[in-house]
C-alpha cells in the first residue's frame, strides 16, 4: 500500500484501488517529499567514451 504524508504530520496507508481518488480529493493536505538519491553523482573527468 502507498503511504501519503499529512501536512500536519498524519502518515496514511491508502489501497491502490483508492488511490486517485484519495489524491484528488486531498491535494491542499498532501505534504510533498524529495527524496535523495543514494548513489554519487557522476564526475564529467572520469566518463569514459572511446567506443570499442
């Protein structure tokens, strides 16, 4: 099941079935998250591009 954050800190479990109409219904209470990516960014120098 997804997991929607609450502006006012409320977590909620909603089925997929549900889902668009829970989004529609509730998008001035939706908090919206970034979420980091993991891996390190790619360094330009270090790309290789000779093609074999």
């Amino acid at each position: 099941m997804p997991t929607i954050y609450l502006k006012n800190g409320e977590t909620v479990q909603v089925s997929v079935e549900n889902l668009e109409d829970f989004l529609y219904e509730n998008h001035e209470r939706i908090e919206v998250r970034r979420k980091k990516l993991r891996r390190p960014p790619v360094d330009a120098a270090t790309v290789s591009t000779s093609s074999k």
